[in-house]
C-alpha cells in the first residue's frame, strides 16, 4: 500500500487575528497543514518544543513578549532546528531584519508590502514537500529558497 | 482610557494587508477562489471593520474626545 506522504506542517505566531486568518486560509489552500498557532511568546514556545513543525511563521510584536523570544529561544534550545524560520513583520528595518536572520530567521518580509510573497512561499514550501514524498527521494531535503 | 496609538495603527495595517491580499486575487491563491467566497468576502469586511474602527478610536482621542464621538464632524 502506497503510504500518503505528510504535507507541510505550518505553526503561526501571530497576534493579529485577521492576519492569522490569511495565512491560515493560505496554509489550507496549499494543501500543508497549520498544526498550530500563538498570540505571545511564551505558549510559542511551548508549543513548537512539542510541535516540530517544518515552517514557522513569526510576527516580531506579540501579546506579550516578541518574535525574537521565540527566535531566541528556538535557536538556544536547539528546538526544531530544520524548521524554515520566516519572519513577517510591520517592523521591517534592518535593524530587526539582522537581528532576526543572527537569532536564526531565514527569512525576513514587510508585512505591508512582501506578504503576498509569503503566501507565495508557503504555497511553494507546501508543493515541494509533497513532491519530496511522492519521490521518495531521501537525498533530496534542500528548500528552494532564498535567505534574504 | 487611551489607547496605544502604535498598536492601533498597526492593527490597521494588519487588517489593511488582509484586506489586500484577500481582494487582488493574488496568482498565488488557487483558482477556485478568484471569485471571492462569501467566507473571504466575511473576511474582507471584518477587516474592513477592524480598521475603521481602530480609525474612529484613534480619531476620537487625538481630538481629544471621547471613544466614538464622531459628532463634531
């Protein structure tokens, strides 16, 4: 029996509800699966240390706490660590832009202007991974994207 | 009580992008969805009312009024 390849595993920290909404919506649209989601730091936290999910998607102002507790924490307790780390913010100044990519971000987006893209990759992410299990191609485990 | 002005505008922003991103039937969303559903039309208004609202309470505290008190202009 052809075993059913997993589809992409998404976990959102995010506080605005509208926002998690769209991605959420997109996440389903892809055909990968959004495993879970946070409005503040600490419950990220918790919940990607069980979680392990492939993307995490991360908003530097949250409830309480920031996008770069998780970051910090994620890169500190060594949890997840072949999870795609995206970061989707309203603070986009380099000033965030580096201290993201330095705590492990591999991606960094504008909210205002570049979240189509991140629709985009999720979409893309999502396709990929599927592809990767109907290969079966256990040497094949590079995303095909860009760090910005 | 006054509101935080940064969290506000950003919520607008937030709910401006949403707004955005469910109205330009974006390539990347998926065929069946171009013609808006009534779920993202849903959504496309509470963003819209998210913002608005955000706007009044901004509005209404920087002229020194109270929430909602739109009647001076």
């Amino acid at each position: 029996m052809q075993e059913i390849p997993k589809p992409l595993q998404v976990y959102v920290v995010e506080d605005s509800p509208i926002i998690r909404r769209l991605l959420a919506s997109t996440v389903e649209a892809a055909g990968a699966e959004l495993v879970g989601y946070s409005a503040d730091a600490l419950t990220a936290i918790a919940d990607l240390g069980a979680l392990q999910p492939d993307l995490i998607l991360i908003d530097i102002s949250l409830d309480s706490g920031s996008g770069f507790d998780v970051l910090r924490a994620l890169q500190e307790r060594n949890l997840g660590p072949s999870a795609i780390k995206v970061v989707l913010t309203n603070h986009a100044n380099p000033e965030y832009q580096n201290l993201s990519l330095s705590l492990g971000a591999d991606s960094f987006f504008d909210k205002a202007s570049e979240t189509s893209q991140v629709l985009a990759l999720i979409s893309a992410l999502a396709a990929e991974k599927r592809q990767r299990g109907s290969r079966r191609d256990p040497d094949n485990h590079e995303g095909n994207y860009n760090r910005n | 009580m006054e509101p935080d002005i940064g969290r506000e505008l950003y919520r607008v922003m937030d709910a401006l992008v949403a707004l955005k991103c469910d109205l330009s039937c974006d390539p990347h969303i998926p065929g069946e969805t171009l013609v808006l559903s009534a779920e993202k039309s849903r959504d496309a208004c509470d963003a819209l009312e998210t913002a608005s609202a955000s706007i009044r309470h901004l509005a209404a505290v920087l002229n020194g009024g109270g929430v909602g008190d739109a009647s001076k202009h």
